[in-house]
C-alpha cells in the first residue's frame, strides 16, 4: 500500500472509490491501459460484496434460458426495469462469470462436475451459482488476489473521497477527487487523466436495522448529487424478509437461498402464511415477502416471524449453509431443528446515480457501477443475486469504452482547486447522536410501508439534521464520521424527497395514500440539484 504524504495532488489515468465486486472489476481491466488509484474508506476486503450470502445468478443449465431469466427479473422490477439493461445484464452474465472462474473464484459442483445451481425468490429455474453461503467472500478473494499482484495498480485502504474535483474552466467535468487519509487526516487531490470510477456500494446505515456493513453511508450518490449528476429511483430500498432476530445479533442476513433449498416461513404458532400473500408462497419476490413478515408481524402483535427447514437433514443444512448455521448456533439457536426468529432489515439500494449501459453518468469523465447506480436493471424491486452479477457486467461495460478508443481528450487538472483549508474540530458524540437521529427518523417513517404524513414527518426531521450537519461541516476539519454523517444526511433526503415524489404503490414502494399501482405511468423518479440546497423533481421514461 503507498502512502500519500501531505496536500499534494497525485495523479493517474483512472481513480476508482470502492473496493467491492465492481471496483475491483473495472481497476483490474483498464488497468492494462493506465494506472489505477484503488481508493478505499477500510480495508480493501470491507464490502457489500464480501457480505454476500446467496450467490451470483446466471444462465448455466440446460433447462434455463435467457428469455426466462430476463422476464424474472422483468416481473421482480414491477414495471420500471429498462430492458435493454436486463438484456445486457443476462445475455453477457455467463461470459463474466466465467473469467470469475478463469480468476480463481470457486463455485460449489456437484459430484459429477457440473456447477451445483440453488434457487432463490423470483426466480423461475435454479440458476445461482454460490460457494456455500458465503459466495460474496469467495468472489472478492479471487479478485482481491488480482488486484495485490498487479503493477499498474495502488491501492489506498483507510482513505475516503469527500467530494468530487472539477476544474475551474467547466463546471460539469470531472477530473478527480478529494480524499481523507484516515489515519492520518491528511488530505489530497487524486486526479484522473481519463476518468473518475464511482463504485461505492449502497446506504443501509441510513436505517438503524441493515444488512450491510456499518461502511455503507451512501457515498457515491451523495458526492455524485453534490457534483450535479442525476440520482434516480432512490425511493426503492429493498428490505431483506430474512434476517436473524435476536438481541445479541447484529442483523445477521440469513439468505435467500435457505428458502430457495425449501424453507417455510412460519408464524408463532406454526402456521405458514406465505400463501395468503402470493401464489409463489415462500418463494414470492424480496417486497412481497418482506411486506408480508411486516403485515403479520403488525397484526399479531409479535416482534418476528419464523424461518423453518428444519424438514431438511440436519448434516445437509450444515453441509449447504454452514456459516449461518454456525452463527446461529452461536446465538443459541439449532436451526437443523428450530425455527429462525426472522425480520425485514434494509438491504438494497434499488436506485442510485444514473448511468447508460456502459457506465456513463450525466457528467463528463464520471462513471459508476454497481449499487451506487441506477442502470434500470433493478426497476422497482431487485431479484434476487442479480446485484453481482450487475456490478461485473457494467464495470466490463464501462472498461471496454477505454480498452477501446484512446483518443479521449484529458481534462485540464492544472485547472482544480485545492480542497478548503482546515478549520476547528468535531466531536465524535455529536456525530454520532446526529446519526442515530437520521437512522430513527428513516426507520420509523420510510420504512416498509409509508404514508404522506410519515413522509412529510421525516422530511421535517431531515431539514433539521442537514442544517446542523451542514453547519459543522463548514466550520469543522473533516473526519470520517463527519463525512459519512453528511452523506448518511443527504441520501436520507433524496430517499424521501423521491418517495413523496411517487404517487402510487409500486415494487418496494409501499404507501397507504396511494395504494394502487398506476400501471400506465411507468416513469422514473429522477433527481438533480439545481442550487446547493434545491431538489428538481424531473420525470423521464
């Protein structure tokens, strides 16, 4: 790992902030024509990616197609994927996932060699290749291992982007970013020569109850925002129906794929609801379940539901899931022969900053893939293990454009300010109390199913929390939990700034006011600022 020592600007032909599956995917391939900055807030392993249980979906048996794939994921978006999107994210998911492969990623087979295939909600064929029930840790090992031996490649742990460079002679092109070392607090420009790569995950700590990593504050989209790009459909957070219930746990994730081998959500006293909800039982879509779990949850008083595959043979579900048996044993809990106390928790940024099929966003030299994007894949609720597999195809996408045409022409970085100078200090507790704030109000009135009126509470909420943080930012020398608390802050409002935009019920949207889908108005919710504190509500096809 090279240090950066003080202020200075450093300089590169590509800089790329996160180091999940889509970071690591365009670094490792434009490497081969240019060099690389790898800037990442922990360590390079910390990621969505590496927390992944389920695994990755693609077409690799004989009784699957493209064309059943595409309409799942169709039906899952509730009307609002882009097609074009799917079709790309499908057809070309097989040939990425086999250079996976060629890296060293390991997948699960059966014994006579074929890929061993498990099936999750939404899904019409059993087409998710996993490596047990950590898959997401296989996956970014293999590339992890990449990235350490390459030359062209630097990676910085412990630094985070603040906020993106522009020249001083074009307000729109970007031509790096300012980052944080840390641990040491000193800061300094990166530049790109050829572009700046956002591929910073998603926002789960905008809710108190979250799946991911404490590092997903909603970075990318914030900064993006701030710089002018265009944010879409960010209304659509996915809960997760399935996480373990219990005071010591953490929101552990019990996957989807538990109910995809068989499993049986229960209530208190045994009765399996699913039905009662969809014709698809246990194997409804993410929304439908996790509205589900809350309904019941809601009408019988009960704090959980219950997740049964205790019909299954006790040396199989520890043979197919042994990390979550494990852990749920740790918790107490035998799940070979008890139910799992189970809750929705927030998982998924459906929506996030726009970008075109080969990771263009609206301003010129940013790109983006994975979570932090809206590419149209994911419409209004994502299927399930459709997330990685979207972060290798769009950063192949992206990479292509550069392994392709060398004539773009470089921005003029002589022309970037330096970053403001520093000024007083922060205390950790007062950001901390800021953030519990912003995690209490999303959780509490933008959760699973909204109203104007808690719509309207958690805006008022918000406005109030973004002019204490934006106060200490301006007076304040940036730390890390400064910085994320003002990205936790601003992605919260575009949250509900876009829900309140949505006049109906769609996919992961849920609202009382407006219960009915309008199914001949399938737009977007697009976002862009206009002046530092102004939302644009934009409508497009």
């Amino acid at each position: 790992m090279t240090e950066i020592q003080g202020p200075e600007a450093m300089l590169f032909d590509f800089v790329v902030m996160g180091s999940g599956i889509a970071g690591l995917t365009f670094a490792l391939k434009v490497a081969a024509v240019g060099t690389v900055a790898l800037v990442t807030k922990k360590d390079r392993s910390d990621s969505n990616t590496n927390w992944a249980q389920g695994g990755i979906a693609g077409v690799m048996a004989p009784d699957d197609s493209f064309d059943l794939h595409i309409q799942d994921t169709l039906i899952a978006g509730a009307g609002l994927c882009h097609e074009d999107a799917v079709r790309a994210l499908v057809t070309e998911g097989p040939e990425r996932i086999r250079e996976l492969i060629a890296l060293g990623t390991n997948f699960n087979k059966e014994n006579d060699g074929d890929f061993a295939l498990t099936q999750e909600g939404g899904h019409s064929r059993r087409r998710i290749l996993f490596n047990n029930d950590l898959t997401g840790r296989e996956i970014e090992r293999a590339l992890v291992e990449s990235i350490h031996s390459h030359p062209s490649i630097v990676v910085y742990e412990h630094h985070l982007a603040i906020d993106l460079a522009k020249s001083k002679d074009d307000d729109e092109r970007i031509c790096g970013v300012y980052v944080l070392d840390t641990l040491d607090g000193e800061i300094a420009t990166f530049l790109a020569r050829r572009a700046v790569f956002l591929a910073t995950g998603g926002c789960g700590a905008v809710y108190t109850h979250t799946t991911n990593p404490a590092i997903a504050t909603g970075d990318g989209v914030a900064m993006a925002f701030r710089a002018g790009a265009k944010v879409a459909n960010m209304e659509f957070i996915q809960f997760h129906p399935t996480t373990l219930f219990h005071p010591a746990a953490r929101s552990f994730l019990i996957s989807e794929a538990v109910r995809g081998e068989g499993g049986t959500l229960r209530d208190k006293s045994g009765r399996a609801f699913m039905l009662d909800y969809d014709e698809r039982g246990n194997l409804a879509p993410r929304d439908i379940v996790a509205r589900a779990i809350d309904a019941e949850c809601k009408k019988q008083n009960e704090p959980c539901m219950f997740l049964d595959i205790t019909h299954i043979d006790s040396q199989e579900i520890q043979h197919r899931f042994p990390n979550i048996y494990a852990r749920c044993l740790s918790y107490g809990i035998d799940m070979a022969h008890e139910p799992i106390p189970v809750v929705p928790a927030a998982h998924y940024m459906c929506g996030g900053v726009i970008t075109d099929l080969h990771g263009r966003t609206s301003l010129p030299r940013l790109f983006a893939s994975g979570e932090v994007t809206c590419t149209g894949v994911h419409g209004a609720n994502r299927l399930a293990s459709n997330s990685l597999l979207e972060g290798l195809v769009f950063s192949h996408r992206a990479a292509q454009l550069f392994l392709t045409n060398t004539d773009d022409t470089p921005p003029l970085l002589e022309h970037v300010p330096p970053f403001r100078p520093y000024r007083g200090r922060v205390r950790v507790a007062d950001t901390e109390a800021l953030k519990q704030r912003i995690q209490t109000a999303m959780t509490k009135f933008v959760g699973i199913v909204r109203s104007d009126e808690r719509l309207k509470q958690a805006e008022t909420a918000l406005m109030v929390i973004m002019d204490e943080v934006e106060r200490l930012y301006a007076t304040c020398r940036p730390t890390e939990d400064l910085l994320e608390l003002r990205n936790l802050a601003l992605t919260a409002q575009l949250i509900i700034r876009s829900a309140q935009h949505r006049k109906e019920s769609r996919g992961l949207h849920a609202t009382t006011n407006y219960p009915e889908t309008n199914e001949g108005e399938k737009v977007d919710t697009v976002l862009i600022k206009r002046k530092r504190t102004d939302f644009t509500v934009l409508e497009e096809n």
